[in-house]
C-alpha cells in the first residue's frame, strides 16, 4: 500500500515464520518449566549476528510449550526466556498476546483481559491494549459500522517506566492481493 521495498529496508527488517518450524523458549521436563537453551541460543545469535534492536514474538502462544494458565509457567517464559534474551543481546523485546473471551457486557479489553496466566501481565513493563473504535464514537464521528471497525485504538495499560499517557488512533487500510485475498 504505501509502496515500501525490500530495498528500502536496507535489511533492516528480519521475519521469520515458526508454522513449519516451531521455537519453542521453554517445554516442560518432568512437569516443570524450563528454558530450552538451544532455541534460547538460536535467538540470541540471531539477533546478536543481524544487530536486531527490537524482536518481535508473535502470537506468544506459539512460541513455548508450558501451560499457559499457569502463573509459574508463564513467568519462566516471559522473564527467563525472552526477559533475558532481550537482557543479553542489550535488545527489546515485544510479545504479541491475545485476550481472552469478553465477558457479557464487556465493550472495552483491559490488559487484565490478557488470555491465561495473570503472570504474562505482571512479568512485563508495558502492557499496550488495542480495541475498535465504539459504536458512540463512530456515531458521533458519522462513521458507518464497516468504516469503524477499520478505526482502533491503542492504549497503554501498563507502563512501569513512565506515565500511561494518551491513547493513538490506526486506521487498517484494507488491500486486495494478487490472488483476490483482502487483508
């Protein structure tokens, strides 16, 4: 959409997919969680090779193999595993995580809202929150329903190192690919 190259990047924007290949930071031996140092390993030369100033773990999910409602499991992955990678190659990390079901009534998602174990919350130093634009702002906006949900918000719900500060506005452009798909 905005007409961006690979050139353009300069190599300066690395993705790697882990569908048919999974790193997995932390499994679970003997019922108990532990930091697999080889993937651990992978990443850091990765990112200590490819000078990366920010990784990005997207969806958190798919990136270990403990239980993900467990406060004590959780916990590992985030401040053992991906805390101390971030740690080691004097990087930052960012861990994409998902909500969990709304409760009846609910409009807005918190980071309280965050799916499984509480500890992925506390483990972080900012937590941001994203939620579609309301029925009562598009309205008052003339937005039709279609056009709002193109319209998010980004909020800090969590920010250990410094104030909350103001919400941002995205607006999704949508475009069509080669093959017809819509994204």
């Amino acid at each position: 959409h905005y007409g961006v190259t690979a050139h353009d990047l300069a190599g300066g924007l690395f993705v790697q997919s882990v569908r048919d290949n999974p790193l997995r930071i932390a499994v679970l031996d003997r019922g108990a969680p532990v930091i697999d140092a080889a993937v651990a390993a992978y990443m850091e030369g990765f990112i200590q090779r490819q000078r990366i100033d920010v990784f990005m773990v997207d969806p958190l999910v798919g990136f270990h193999a403990v239980a993900e409602n467990d406060n004590g499991h959780m916990d590992v992955v985030i401040k053992e595993g991906f805390g101390a990678i971030a740690n080691r190659t004097n990087s930052a990390g960012e861990v994409y995580h998902h909500p969990g079901k709304p409760k009846p009534g609910q409009t807005e998602t918190t980071v309280e809202d965050a799916r499984g174990a509480s500890a992925v919350i506390w483990a972080v130093r900012s937590a941001r929150v994203f939620n579609f634009m309301s029925h009562e702002e598009a309205r008052k906006l003339g937005l039709s329903e279609d056009e709002r949900r193109l319209h998010i918000r980004a909020s800090n719900g969590k920010a250990n190192m410094g104030p909350l500060g103001r919400a941002k506005w995205m607006r999704l452009i949508v475009v069509t690919l080669a093959n017809g798909d819509q994204v």
